[in-house]
C-alpha cells in the first residue's frame, strides 16, 4: 500500500490520531480489541437516530428497517464466512458466549461419563472453562493436545490423543496470545475420520485471514466483533444446519419461540431459536459495516500487508537487547508475546504506556499455555493492517528505553 493508501486508511480510524503522554499513539493491542473505524459508528449512530426500534415484532415501519437492518447484517456475516445459508449464523454477545451455547446446546446433553474433550494448550479460557464446566457435571474431561516450544499444535499427539471416547475438538484458529496460525482444515479433516465435530475458535483469525467455513468444514465457527473493528457486544457463531436443526435451545424468552402456553413451548426455528431476548441491534449493524469495510480493503491485501509487517517487525526486534519472542511458529499472525529478561511484563506495559505505545501484559486468558513456557505473564504487541514502520520504529525505541530504565 501506498504511503499516501495508509494514511488515507488511517483517517477513517480517529482515536489512532491521538497523542498518548504527547505521543503519538502507537495502538499495539489490537488482538485485545481492534478501533473502530468511523464508518461503524456513524451506521451505529443512524440505527439510533433514524429507526431505533426492536426486531421482528412490531409492523410499523421503523420496526420494519430495523429488522430489515439486523437481518441484513446476518447476510453480511454469511458472506464472509462463506456459509451455505444464512441461517447458518447465530448472533451471540461474543466468541464466549457462542462457545458457551455450543457446550451447553450441543454438547452437554450428549456427555456421558469418560468422555473426552480435546483443546489445544494454547486455547484461551473461553475455549477451556465452558468445556470444563459441562465435563465436569458430566463425569468428562478436558484433554489437552500439546504444543511444542515454537508454539505450534502437535499434529500427530491431536490424532494419537483422538479416541472412541473424544466427544468434541476444541481449536483456535490463531493464537491470542503467540499468534501461531493453526492448520485448522488438517484438523477438521482428521476429526472427520474420526466422526469428532470440532469447534474452531475464529477471535484472533477473522481480522487477519480469509475465512471459508464449507472450504475448512468444521462444525462450528465462532468469532467476537470487537476484534474485527465492530462494536463490543457482537459476536458470532457459524454452525452447520444440520447442527443447529437438531440443538434445543439454551437461553429462552421471546424472540425465540414459535407457541408458548403452559401445556408447552415451541420453538422458532435456528437461528432465531438461539436468540432469546432483544438483540444487540445496533451492534450488529455496526459488525455488518465493519465487515463491508474489511471486505472492501480486501482481506487478501489485508493479509499481504500485515505479512510485511510481521517480517520487518521480527527483524526489528532483534535489535533489542534481551528480548525474548515467545512463540516462533513460522506460520504466524503478527501478534507477538514477548518477556525482557530481569523485567516484569507490567512494568514493561506500563512504562511503555509513557511512550504512547499500548500493548498488553499478563497472561492473555492462557493460563495452561503461560504454565507451559514457565512465564507468569507475557507482554502482547498485536498489529492490525494500519499499523505502520514507523509505528514499530517507535515501539522497539520505546522498549529499549523502558528496559534502560528498569535494569
Ligand atoms: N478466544 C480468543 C482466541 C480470544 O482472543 C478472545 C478474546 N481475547 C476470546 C476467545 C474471547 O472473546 P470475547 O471476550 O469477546 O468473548
């Protein structure tokens, strides 16, 4: 992209303009959650100003745009998860709540004592503890699949690991916390030949990577707006229809029925089966434009810039002193989790706060996969396509400066 693209690309994104301490605001926590571009607040904005009202119930005309404006958004997010049908995407508050619908709809009831659940020890907690809670009500268990010291997923120890009594895989897409880009379609396909469904978990994925649910075939798909430049409050599953014809409900109340009375309840049909309750309307909207923006970027071009920052960052790097990269998968994102030697991740985090440069520090939602590096926390540099040279220039300046200082 041209000098003159990025900065165009950066206008749209204000809170990127601001200055941090009086500098210029380096924003490296974007697997945290990704800024907003104008776009999605104004569509936000005029949902509220212009046809503010609940979905699917009212005849009048602002309850019809809005409705005709949620279910639009459905459209949007079929498009570019590449779904067989609409119906196929539920609307959920977030990458967890769509993983605690699974277990909870999906899998919970079919659970029998012995069973496995397989997740990866990279997973974040969202892709560990709904898992957890269902297996332990059950009498199940959670199976760890190893990684090795890179940070990728063991490949043969996941097929060893599945089993007659493997109920379910559990799998990250790409790694919050190491940025590790897993072969999720060799997964699906291993799975497969077991008869195991698998849920791949699409947070970190989605703002970075072409996504195909039928090319991958995995069972399930999930992912959260707020990483994907859209609002908080948003998030996605993908299931198969067939999954969710035959998954009973897990939240009721209105919007999801079809008859109540006391003799008995039915139920509307998926997706709207899944979603109880008044929605999140104008974050929807608000997902749908940022999704039309990133389709618009082109999410191939998304990824050749971000690959090219990846390669310059890591050479960058090397010009710190007592930088350790944890993690070096070499098919990665450029989401990077890093430790100075002697130094506390948070007083890392904190001081570079000091030189206008945001990253994350702890333990990322991945406790199992700090335990496995020996690490109590990380700090976490996550880029988004308009993050600049310059930008990571100013990022390793402001760590050497901050390590001079702590040591
Ligand atoms: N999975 C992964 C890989 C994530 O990075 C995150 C957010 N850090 C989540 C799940 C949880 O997303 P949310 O909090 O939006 O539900």
């Amino acid at each position: 992209w041209s000098d003159a693209e990025v900065t165009a690309l950066r206008a749209q994104f204000p809170q990127l303009a601001r200055l941090i301490h009086g500098k210029p605001l380096v924003y490296f926590d974007n697997a945290n959650t990704a800024q907003t571009p104008e776009r999605v607040v104004a569509a936000m904005d005029r949902y509220y100003r212009d046809f503010n009202a609940n979905v699917a119930r009212a005849v009048h005309t602002l309850g019809s745009e809005a409705t005709e404006h949620y279910e639009a958004a459905r459209d949007v997010i079929a498009g570019f998860l590449n779904a067989q049908r609409r119906e196929e995407i539920v609307f959920t508050s977030g990458t967890t709540a769509a993983i605690n619908l699974v277990a909870y709809s999906f899998l919970a009831p079919k659970l029998q004592p012995g069973d496995e659940i397989l997740v990866s020890q990279m997973e974040h907690h969202a892709n560990i503890v709904p898992w957890q809670l269902i297996a332990e009500r059950a009498g199940a268990k959670v199976v760890p699949v190893p990684i090795n010291q890179a940070g990728e997923l063991l490949l043969p120890e996941l097929a060893a690991l599945i089993n007659p009594r493997t109920r379910l895989i559990g799998i990250t897409h790409v790694s919050n916390a190491l940025g590790t880009i897993n072969p999720v379609a060799e997964i699906v396909a291993l799975a497969k030949t077991a008869g195991v469904p698998v849920l791949v978990d699409g947070s970190q994925a989605v703002p970075h990577l072409a996504v195909d649910v039928q090319a991958l075939d995995a069972d399930f798909y999930v992912f959260t707006g707020h990483k994907l430049f859209g609002p908080t409050g948003t998030g996605v599953l993908y299931a198969k229809t067939a999954h969710l014809e035959a998954m009973p409900p897990f939240f009721g109340g209105g919007e999801m029925i079809r008859t109540v009375s006391f003799s008995g309840t039915t139920f509307a049909d998926p997706p709207h089966r899944f979603e109880a309750g008044t929605p999140n309307i104008a974050g929807f909207i608000g997902l749908a434009e940022a999704v039309r923006f990133v389709q618009e970027l082109g999410i191939d071009r998304i990824a050749a810039r971000e690959s090219m920052l990846c390669e310059l960052a890591l050479v960058r790097f090397q010009d710190i002193p007592g930088f350790r990269l944890i993690g070096q998968a070499k098919h990665r994102a450029p989401v990077f989790s890093f430790v100075i030697d002697g130094v506390h991740a948070h007083d890392v985090a904190t001081l570079l706060d000091f030189e206008g440069v945001a990253v994350r520090s702890g333990h990322h939602c991945a406790h199992p996969l700090m335990q496995f590096y020996g690490v109590p926390a990380t700090a976490r540099a996550s880029l988004a396509f308009y993050n600049t040279e310059a930008e990571i220039t100013q990022f390793v300046a402001a760590v050497k400066k901050v390590r001079e200082r702590l040591l």
